[in-house]
C-alpha cells in the first residue's frame, strides 16, 4: 500500500457538529490520506464520537471577537508549524492566514481552500465596513496563493473566479446518506404529538436568517409547532422574545446535537426551513447543509427566494418558495402547504426523486480530482510565487 499523505485540516468551530468537514474528511480517509481535524474547544463542546480520522482542539481564552480570532490563528500556526503535513486544508477565511504562513516554512506542502460561503459577504461584517475590509485583506492576500479552492455552489465559485482569475470548483453541501435509522418517538425528542412540525435546523441560525419572522409566523398557523434545533448569535434573542410572549406552546429550542441525532428530528419532521433574507452576497447564494438533509429525509422545504436554494425547491418541486418575509405572507403560505394534503403527499414523493439524484457520491468525484487527480507533492510552481 503506498503510503499515506498527511492532512491537517482546519475549522474555528468546535468539530462536533459541521457535516461539511465531516464528509471531506471521511472521504480523504477513505483515499488513504492520513487526516487531522483541528479546532477549537469551548466550554460548551461535547466529547467528540469515535472518529476515523485524529481531532485537536484548542482551548482558548478568547471566545469571540477580534481577540479570539487572533490568539486562534496564532496557536493554528504554531500548531502547523511544527508538524509535518503534505497538505494543509483551510474552511473558510477565518483559518486562510495561519494556514497560508505555515506552508512557507513548509517544502512541497500544498495548500487546499474550502470556502463555505462568501465570508466578506456576511451581515456580520458587511454592517462593519472597518473589520470587513480587515478580513478582505486578508482574502486578496491568501486567496490568490491557494494551491486549490473549492465551494459550495456555482454562483459562489463564479463571483470568486472573475475576482481572482482563478480556477475555483463546486462541492454542494449534499448529505452523505448516512442509514441513519428512525429510532426515537417525538415523544422521546419532546415534539407535540398533535401538531405538524415544522424545523429550522443547523448551527448558523443567526441574524437576517428569518428565525425572528418564523417564530412570530408560526404563532398565525394552526396545528403547527417550530422546532429549533442548532444554535446562532441570535438564538438568545429569540428565547426571550418567546418566554415574554408565551410561545412556549409553539416554539421550542432544542440546542445543538449529535448529527445523528439531529436527523431523527429531521425525519419526524413535517416541513424543513431555511429562510435566509436576501441582505448579503453570501446569504443570497446560500445552499447550506440543511437543505439536503431536508431531501434526504423526505422533508418538504419551505424556504426564501433565493437563487440557488430556489432552483432545486422548483426544480424537483419539494415545496414551497415563500415570496417575503412579511410574517402574515409567512403564515398565509406555510397553512396552505400543510393544508394541502394532495399537494403535500406529491412533495414528499417529489423529496425521494430529488436525494436519488442530488448525491454526495457525485460530489466527492469533484473531491477527487482536487485531492487525488493532482500531484499533491508538485506544488513548487505556487511556492515560488508566495
């Protein structure tokens, strides 16, 4: 067996809950690469499951903001520094900068960049001019050095190509199919018996992603119930807005929790959310995680009107496209789906067609060429331009 090509790959999040990287990692493992994932530890993390690939992560005494993004890439590039790597896998430009000076002190190391979304482009950074055109910087900086790059959507891989000239590949977000087994009761999970659910999943539940307009919502839709289940900056707002109005009845959070277990609630589940404003680049061409566990597990969607999460809800016609996020418009067309129990029975037949053709094993024949089809050792050309 020839041997294998050591990979570090890096995140900022805290490992236990991005699908994305799971997948890749897995994949590369598969393709006799030696993998480590390295992130970061919080007080909140969970013990990591038994993987088939080596985890670190760093606990750190910044947890957010400027501070932690700094003592973050800094420890990252100590880390890469001094261990040795063929190649180094950076998500998302919040690891770009360490990953990109590690691989200078590093002989024949190439340098992979997946980008999850159209970082500069968040409402987080868009809303600060200073700190966007701080990471912007450092994007015009690495992005242009990266030995590969690839993302999670054609638009997204479109604009990056015509800003740097560069050659950027798709790799969707579509789930692996895991057989995953309905094992839990709504009961179990805490889900009313008597009323359809409807799910706002994923771990990037935060502001201008519709959570605020839904919970009021589905307040107006009878029979139904919003599960929340994940976490984002705005999740804190929103448990206060339901524990002041007493919604209790009709919202629950149920946190953050282990993908297999995230799925039972997926698939107990009525209706799939994604609901993203279209307030940003990086929004407007979302096509996240969630939507193809919605597929996946023979859950009709209801999402916004956006171009890339739009085409495959009209295409395969597995729901609706809600036309505004005014809350009665919201509520007018979520009680119409659920109503329509014609309707609703061809969507979920609709789903099945829809995950038969919307693979993670076409997905990672991308992955292969990126990872296996390059002399992945033959990166002198791009280390004589750093």
């Amino acid at each position: 067996m020839a041997e294998k090509k050591r990979i570090i790959v890096s995140v900022t999040n805290d490992l236990f809950t991005d699908q994305r990287v799971r997948k890749v990692c897995e994949f590369l493992v598969e393709n006799n690469f030696d993998v480590t994932l390295v992130g970061r530890l919080l007080p909140s993390s969970q013990s990591m499951p038994n993987l088939p690939y080596k985890t670190r992560r760093f606990r750190l005494l910044f947890k957010k903001g400027p501070l932690f993004y700094a003592s973050y890439n800094m420890r990252l590039f100590r880390y890469l520094l001094f261990k040795k790597a063929d190649v180094l896998l950076s998500n998302d430009l919040d690891t770009l900068l360490a990953n990109h000076w590690a691989r200078k002190f590093k002989s024949n190391c190439q340098l992979i960049y997946d980008s999850h979304e159209l970082y500069c482009e968040t409402p987080e950074l868009v809303d600060r001019p200073k700190v966007q055109r701080f990471w912007k910087r450092i994007e015009r900086k690495c992005l242009p050095k990266v030995d590969q790059m690839y993302t999670v959507n054609a638009s997204i891989a479109e604009i990056y190509s015509k800003e740097y000239n560069r050659q950027v590949s798709v790799v969707r977000n579509i789930g692996d199919k895991q057989k995953v087994e309905l094992s839990k009761s709504k009961e179990e999970l805490g889900l009313p018996t008597d009323k359809k659910i409807v799910i706002m999943q994923g771990a990037g539940i935060n502001i201008q992603r519709g959570a605020e307009e839904m919970i009021e919502a589905i307040q107006k839709v009878d029979n139904a119930f919003l599960a929340i289940v994940g976490d984002g900056d705005v999740v804190p707002e929103l448990k206060t807005t339901v524990a002041e109005n007493n919604w209790n009845n009709k919202v629950k959070f149920f946190g953050k929790r282990p993908y297999e277990e995230l799925l039972q609630f997926t698939m107990l589940s009525d209706v799939g959310v994604s609901m993203d404003k279209d307030t940003n680049p990086n929004y407007r061409y979302a096509l996240g995680n969630k939507v193809f566990d919605y597929i996946n597990s023979a859950t009709p969607l209801f999402v916004s009107n956006l171009p890339e999460i739009a085409r495959i809800v009209n295409d395969y016609q597995i729901g609706v496209v809600c036309p505004s996020h005014d809350v009665d418009v919201i509520a007018h067309h979520l009680s119409e789906m659920l109503d329509d129990e014609i309707e609703y029975a061809k969507m979920v037949e609709n789903t099945k067609k829809a995950a038969s053709e919307l693979s993670w094993e076409n997905e990672k024949e991308v992955l292969k060429s990126i990872y296996l089809e390059t002399n992945t050792l033959g990166t002198e050309r791009s280390r004589s331009a750093n």
